[in-house]
C-alpha cells in the first residue's frame, strides 16, 4: 500500500486561491476514481474536485469557509501500489496509525466534530439543575365561582397575572370567599403550561440558546461583494410608476396563441426587450466602470444579467446578446439559467460578464425597493409587483394595473437627469407595447 496526496488544482483564470465548501467523503470512506471528494469556491463559480485515483480517505487538509492555496494538499488517500508520497518508514508510520485510527469504529459516545466544521453551532447556557421538589402541603379548598362573578384578588396578585397573560377568571381560588392567591395563580400556571405541553400548544416558555451560521461558500462570495458594491459606489435609486394594463393585455393575447408551440411568456422577456431597446439611446447605462483605471466601458452588446435566488443566495446568470433574442427565445434561455443556477450547474461564463442588470421578487417584489448595483457595472433594473389600482383616466375613475420600476445607479458616471430620462424612455416602450416590436 502507498500513500497519495491531491494537491488543490489550478482551476484556471488566474485563480490562486479558493474557498473549501463542503467535503464530500470523510476519513476512513473507500472512494473510487472519478468520485467528488469536495466542493470549493473561486470568485465565480461551485467547482467539484473529483479524485483521480481510488483509495481510502486518511486524512483531510482543510474545514469548510477555509481558503486554500492551488497546489496546497488537499487530502490525503491510501491506495494499492506505491502513492505519489515518498517518505522514510519512521516517517510513513505516523500517518498509517493515524490511518488505522481514522478507519477504526467510532464509539457511539464520541466527542462532537470541531466547531469550525459544522455547518451550524448551538450553544446552551449553563443551567443549574433544578432542586429536589420538596413536599406541599394539602392544598386548600378550592370555591368556585358563578358565571359572571368577578374574581376577588390583591393587586399584586391582579399585576403578577397581568404579567403572566393570565386572565383571573378561569383562576380558581383557596383563599376566603375564594379569594386568589399567589399559590393559585402558580398552580394554575403550572397546570395550564402542562396541558398546553400535552395538546403541542407552545405556551409561553422561555427560550434559551443561539445559534452560530458560518457565513461560508456562496453566502460568503455574495456578502463580500456586495459590500464592495456599497462601499465602492455611491447609488441613488430612481422609481417610476408605470402603468402596465396594455403590456399585460398584450401579453395574454400571445399567451393564448403561443403558449402551446412557443412557450408561455412571463412579464420579464417584456421588461427585457424594453431595457434592450432603451440602451440603444442611453448607452451610459449598458457600461462597466473600472474606478482603479478610471475608465467606463460602453458596451455595444446587452449581455443581461438575470438576478436569481438561489437555496444557496443570490446568484446573478448572464444571458448573452439579449439584443438578438426574440421574446421566447429569450423566455427558454432565462428559464434554463435559472435552473442551472439553482441546480448548481451553472458554467463559470454563465455567471460573469454582465453589462447590465435586472432583478425581481416577482409577486413578493412590494411596492418599492433599492437595488444594489453589481459592481462593476452602473445601473441595475428593479422590477416591482404589479398591483390593480384606480386611476382617472378622461376623467372617469378605472382600474388599471400599475407597477413600479425600483432603479440604483453609479452616481460617479450616470446623472439623475440621465437616469430619468432611461426609466422614462422604458416606461414608454411597457405603455405602448407596440413599440417594443418597432426596429
């Protein structure tokens, strides 16, 4: 048997270092050729590490949220033949005991797995065990009251209940005249905690703990970067109400004809095509600013980034040329991104290179919202929900349906007017839909 260390592989692009996600096998697991033993991170992308050799496990070289040098080991297998790791007998029999002791049972009382490679922490104050119970005496006669009755407490009895959420009512009491006492009201507290346990009701009990979420992998790369986009640009956000009952009229009309051949349209294809013919006027918009060189690239193709949530975070594929994309051509490629994206299968091309950028709630998308840019790029397109409201129109009360376009961008090359005039010109085009098929 000989021992074989995996080095983390260059994946490419210039990358030195990455981030360790999750491992996929553990120590003292068999893996086969071709097996992913881990996931890891670069800037752009999810990358599987599949193992060239089969062997087993004997240890690893990182916890997940670690950065990981390329060329740095990353795990270490014993395999039949020789290995790739070359060392003295004293040497190699340090890591055969350790791998005798990585393959060994594990008790079933054994020590939790360290902290910093659990994917979540609880800890749990330190509680005192509760005292012995000691005898009570008798309990005495219980009177109950007519309906109607008023109950007969102490003030400090009346505030403690108050303070419970217990209505003194449906408290029985012992004292005189079946006066409430303190007793009473912590016997009845106590039962009606019990019954509540039994019928699965929480009641009111205090909770105890907190939980500690590394913030690693995917969520990491998207709170990095946006802190950078807050703290590298200054935004400003601009929002327009735009009536959008024709748009959505016109869209149910190719729905009807074309859903069954071409697909079903959703309002994003309009909002795109609309976004597409607007940078025509305003290219400012369709443009990356490097704040280092001092230079903004205006780009003459709209290669549209498509914000999507993720189980993982926010995620931002990038369909390419939208400009040359008819409306369900452009309707299939965002569904397929999307699905890659969530899938975690998105190419790292899929998820870099975008000019501009368009994000939405869907029904969740409220009535307005700030947009943080994706740096490097200078405007970001928010699309609202859309909501029946009444208008006047000709002086006649209508309902017409409205929504608003939330939009932020780089205050240090887009003016406000500029940015007015790009929403407006948008706006114009999801009115009349008609002019989105003008060339």
């Amino acid at each position: 048997m000989g021992l074989y260390a995996i080095k983390m592989p260059d994946i490419g692009e210039g990358i030195a270092e990455v981030e360790l996600v999750a491992w996929r096998v553990q120590p003292g697991d068999a893996v086969a050729e071709d097996q992913v033993l881990a996931d890891v991170m670069t800037d752009k992308a999810t990358v599987e590490i599949p193992s060239p050799v089969a062997g087993t496990v004997l240890s690893l070289g990182g916890v997940p949220g670690q950065a990981m040098a390329v060329g740095s080991e990353l795990i270490r297998l014993e395999v039949a033949g020789e290995g790739n790791v070359k060392a003295g007998a004293a040497a190699s029999a340090a890591p055969r005991a350790a791998a005798a002791a990585a393959a060994a049972p594990v008790p079933a009382a054994a020590p939790p797995a360290p902290a910093a490679q659990a994917a979540q922490v609880e800890r749990q104050p330190s509680v005192p065990p509760p005292p012995s119970p000691s005898p009570s005496p008798p309990a005495a006669p219980v009177r109950s009251r007519a309906p109607g009755e008023r109950p007969i407490a102490a003030p400090s009895v009346r505030r403690r209940a108050w303070e419970l959420g217990i209505e003194l009512q449906f408290v029985p009491g012992s004292g005189p005249a079946g006066r409430i006492t303190h007793d009473d009201l912590e016997r009845y507290r106590s039962t009606r905690g019990q019954a509540a346990a039994e019928a699965g009701a929480p009641g009111r009990r205090q909770r105890h703990g907190e939980e500690a979420v590394p913030v690693i992998g995917l969520r990491r790369k998207i709170a990095q970067k946006m802190q950078e986009a807050k703290r590298r640009i200054p935004h400003f956000s601009y929002v327009e109400e735009i009536d959008v009952t024709e748009l959505e009229a016109l869209r149910g009309e190719l729905n009807d004809k074309y859903a069954a051949t071409r697909g079903k349209l959703t309002l994003l294809p309009l909002v795109a095509r609309a976004v597409v013919l607007a940078v025509d006027e305003f290219p400012q918009m369709n443009a990356r600013f490097d704040d280092e060189a001092g230079v903004v690239t205006r780009h003459r193709p709209v290669h549209l980034g498509i914000a999507t949530q993720t189980d993982g975070g926010l995620m931002v594929p990038v369909l390419r040329h939208a400009e040359a994309q008819d409306l369900w051509a452009f309707a299939r490629e965002v569904a397929r991104l999307a699905e890659a994206a969530r899938s975690g299968k998105a190419a790292r091309d899929e998820l870099a290179g975008s000019t501009i950028t368009i994000t939405s709630l869907g029904p969740l998308g409220g009535l307005v919202t700030t947009p943080v840019i994706n740096h490097p790029e200078v405007a970001i397109i928010g699309v609202n929900r859309i909501v029946e409201r009444p208008m006047l129109r000709g002086g006649a009360v209508v309902p017409r349906l409205l929504m608003n376009l939330s939009s932020s961008f780089d205050h240090r090359v887009v003016d406000g007017m500029d940015a007015a005039r790009f929403i407006q010109a948008i706006r114009a085009l999801l009115e009349h839909p008609a002019l989105l098929f003008v060339e």
